[in-house]
C-alpha cells in the first residue's frame, strides 16, 4: 500500500509545477526602481534593519516591536 503522503511524489510535482510555470511565464525577475543588493555586508545592517522597520510601522503602527540584528553598530 503507497503512503498517501509520500514526500517524493510531492516534490516531484512541485518541481514540475515549477517548470510548467517558468516555461510559461519566464524567470522570475525582481520588479521595483532600485536594483536588488547582490552583496550584503555588517556596514548595510543598520540601513536594511531601518527599512525593514519602516515598512513594518506602515502596516502595523498600533504594534510595538523591536528589531535587532547580534551585529553592532
């Protein structure tokens, strides 16, 4: 009796989904003004970390949070 959960036979269908998808529409291609970073280092964490901040409090204002990174700064 197969395993109605087999692991192998979802991932087989999820790569084939995945090419059917990249045959239709193309790679993937990150849209926006800015090209995306290619390298990140320790000097850019506390720009990415601020951004990440920002786009948070834009949807969830009434949330406090705090975001850190083991870097300092």
């Amino acid at each position: 009796m197969a395993d109605p959960y087999d692991i192998r036979t979802d991932e087989k269908l999820r790569y084939k989904w995945i090419d059917e998808v990249k045959q239709a529409y193309g790679e993937f291609l990150p849209s926006g003004p800015a090209k995306p970073i290619h390298t990140v280092s320790k000097s850019l964490m506390k720009e990415i970390v601020d951004c990440v901040k920002k786009l948070l409090l834009s949807d969830w204002n009434d949330v406090n949070f705090v975001l850190g990174s083991k870097f300092y700064f």
